[in-house]
DNA sequence: CCGGTTTCGCTACGCCTCGTAGCGTAACCA
DNA sequence: TGGTTACGCTACGAGGCGTAGCGAAACCGG
C-alpha cells in the first residue's frame, strides 16, 4: 500500500517516514526550493509553471507532483524558508527593538521572491482551508512568536504594565501583531514606498506614543 | 486607423472616444464586472477564466479581450467598484470615525470577491508596473482620500495638533494610512480573524494612545 | 437615405500548461 | 537477495490562452 495522500513533503512536517524503501533525495527539495524561488523572482506567480520549476531544479516533473500538492503549497514552503532568518536581537529598549524587526521583515519582504509569492498565497488560501493552514503554521506563526517574545521582554524591562488577565493578554497581542506585520507589509507592497530608517522610526513613534502625543517627530 | 492600444476601457478612463461608428455597450462593461466578480466569488483567483466570465456575461469572449488586455486588469476594476461605497460619515470625534471606518473597510474586505481578487493583482502588481498604477489610482488613491478627510477634521476639532510643515504631514498621513489600512487588511485576510466592533475599538484605542497607555480596556 | 466606421457575436486555430499513467531503473533495508 | 520505495522519462487527454477572420449590427455625417 503506498501513501495514502501524497502529504505534506518538506522537511517542516516530517512525521512518520517508512524505513523501507530508496529515501526521498533532501538535495532535491532544497533544489527544488531554490529553483521556485528563481522562477518567482524572474516570471512571478501568474506565469510560474511547474514544469519550469522542475526543469530549474534539475528533477523530472513528476518528482514535483510526487512532494506537493500543487503550485500552491509549493511556493508556501519555498517562501517559508526565507522566514527562517527572522529573528529579534535585544537591543536594549522597546524602541530599538520594534525598529530592529520591521526593518529586517521589510529586508525580507523587499526580495522579489517574497513579494510576488506571499501575497499570492494569501489570496488563493481564501478558498483553501487547507493552504491557509499551511501559512499558518509555516509563516504567521513563525513570526508571531517574535512579537510575542519582545513584548514579555517590554514588560520585564518595565516598559510595557502586565496584563490584567490572559484572555486580555491574547487580545492585545494579537492586535500588536496585526499592525506590525499589516503595515510593514502594506507600505511595502500596496504603496509601494520603502520601509527604511526614517519609516521604522515614524512608525515606532506612533506605536508607542499614538496619535495624541506629537506624530511628527 | 483603428485605435492604437486597446486601451483603458471601463468607464473610470473615458477619455477620447471617436464620435463614428457603433458605441461600445455600457450595459456590457457593467455585465462583464459582475460576471467576473461572481466568478471570483465562485472560483477564486486561479481558477477564475475569461473564457467562463464572458460566458456568464453573455458576451463573446472576444469583446472581453478587446476592452481590458487581460485578466490581471480586469480583476482590478471588477474589484474596485466595490470600493465606491465606502465613505466616512461624521461621528463627532476622531475616535467614532476611525472605529466607523474600519467597520466599513472590513466589510468590503468580508466580501469574498474582494479577498480573493485584491491580494492577488497586489501580488500580481509586483512585476507588472501598469498594473501597480492602476490598483493605486482605482482603489488606493480613494481609500487614502478618506484619510486624509479624518485627519483634517480632527485636526478642525482640536482632537489632533496642525502639522508643522507640509512636508512632516505627508509622512505622517502616509503613515497613518498605511497602519489603518494594512492592519484591518492583515487581520481580515492573513490572520483570517473577524474585524468586528471589539476588535475596531482596541485598535483604535492603540492607535489613539499607543502601547505605552493601557493597553487593555 | 447612404457610405464610412466601429463594435459585436461567432467559429476556429496553434500554443502552452496541467496533472496523471506507465515503465524501467536506482537506492535503501531486512 | 528479495521487497519496497523513489526517480527519470515519455506520452497523453483536457482545457485555457489569446488571436484571426468573417458577416451582421449600430451609429454618424453628409
């Protein structure tokens, strides 16, 4: 009996693999990564095709369809890879820090492959259960852990009060989250404008302090 | 000489029409932006086929490609004309009509023809420059108009100070805008989270005053 | 009323991509 | 060595893309 679904392929959900058998090539899913996002820098997401794919990859197509689902699952995990390098150095204050992260998300979100390949995801997951759950887990989740991280951080540094109770808890954070990564990503992909030193400072600014205080800095 | 381009079509760019020979149908144009937004609603992005549109249009497939150059330019009118309703009545303070703006954006965005066509012609527009133009005249630019009214009218109210130089305003009015509209795009559509009236007055609290007040209500 | 002009519906076409099936071979394990 | 799985390759039907060509329809100026 083979498998019963062609399942989820990449390294990220490894679960039960069989111990019989000629094992599935791990240079051929880095490679096969590495040529969607080639493909995604130079044609985009509408004329990606996955024959190309697999023709940049080195691998027969049918090795393609063998791992993933479909064009859609695939740039997922090729796009989720360039998350990994996401992380939240200490740098000392609230401030510095939220700076410190929107300018390295916008570094990621400024790669051509990130760009055309995210918000396409995103859109197709609207009538795609099962892709929006695979975004999650494979790139929301990733960094709504470092929002999470810098604001327990704030609070022991004193920066930010404790939260009264966890269900208020998880509402503020999830809101933080939302605005930090929603504007980040629409200033850099919807307006188009770059997300630079002068932007994460504004943008901090009117975290912190809100519209009420001073906005022009 | 038949016209050089086939041009902007729908009614938005109506410039110079030449005075002989046979109208194009209006009621055409109106049948073929219905037809394609209930195929987005049906099919979604990918799936979605001029060829399936025309016919749900009841148009030949050929006046669909002699009025928009393809699929990508069609999407956004489509789309757009979802965003003609929304509006920004006065609620007496800055506060009122943030939350009323955000309800309304958010419901536009609860369409499911919008969430599954705007993210894909944003990702889409990465590559295609004409296209990001005409996502920004069609449908950013009249988004943006709402803020800046909000704005101007607190700042008549006293809720907000005047701007100390033009050049300061517009910064900030990016900003505003760019935080307004991508955190209730990211919430709506990435986190896949309803915006609803709790969700609009925490974000307008933290908006307001920032995480440096209390962050729970 | 009529000639010029443009749009429309329809058919047909070549090109490409999709996703799968089938086969022989290669790699790994007990 | 035999069993099992992955791989490369080829081939295929199905379907969308975007265009060309045709005759008919609609509108305008003379």
């Amino acid at each position: 009996m083979p498998r019963p679904t062609p399942a989820s392929p990449a390294g990220r959900a490894g679960a039960g693999r069989p111990r019989n058998g000629r094992p599935r090539s791990a240079a051929a899913d880095a490679a096969i990564l590495a040529a969607t996002r080639e493909a995604l820098v130079e044609l985009g997401w509408s004329r990606l095709t996955l024959g190309d794919v697999a023709l940049r990859a080195g691998v027969a197509k049918t090795t393609l369809y063998r791992r993933w689902p479909g064009k859609n699952e695939l740039v997922v995990d090729a796009v989720a890879e360039l998350f990994d390098e996401l992380e939240l150095p200490d740098r000392g204050s609230l401030a510095a820090d939220i700076e410190g992260v929107v300018l390295r998300f916008a570094a990621i979100l400024a790669r051509p492959e990130a760009r055309s390949g995210l918000m396409a995801v995103v859109a197709e997951s609207t009538l795609d259960d099962s892709l929006r759950e695979r975004i999650r887990t494979s790139i929301v989740e990733r960094q709504k852990r470092l929002v999470r991280e810098g604001k327990s951080r704030a609070q022991r540094r004193g920066e930010l009060p404790p939260d009264p109770d966890p269900e208020a808890a998880d509402r503020s954070f999830d809101l933080i989250f939302d605005v930090v990564a929603g504007s980040v990503v629409h200033r850099s992909l919807v307006s188009a404008a770059p997300v630079d030193a002068t932007w994460a400072r504004d943008f901090t600014a009117l975290l912190l302090a809100g519209l009420g205080s001073a906005p022009a800095r």
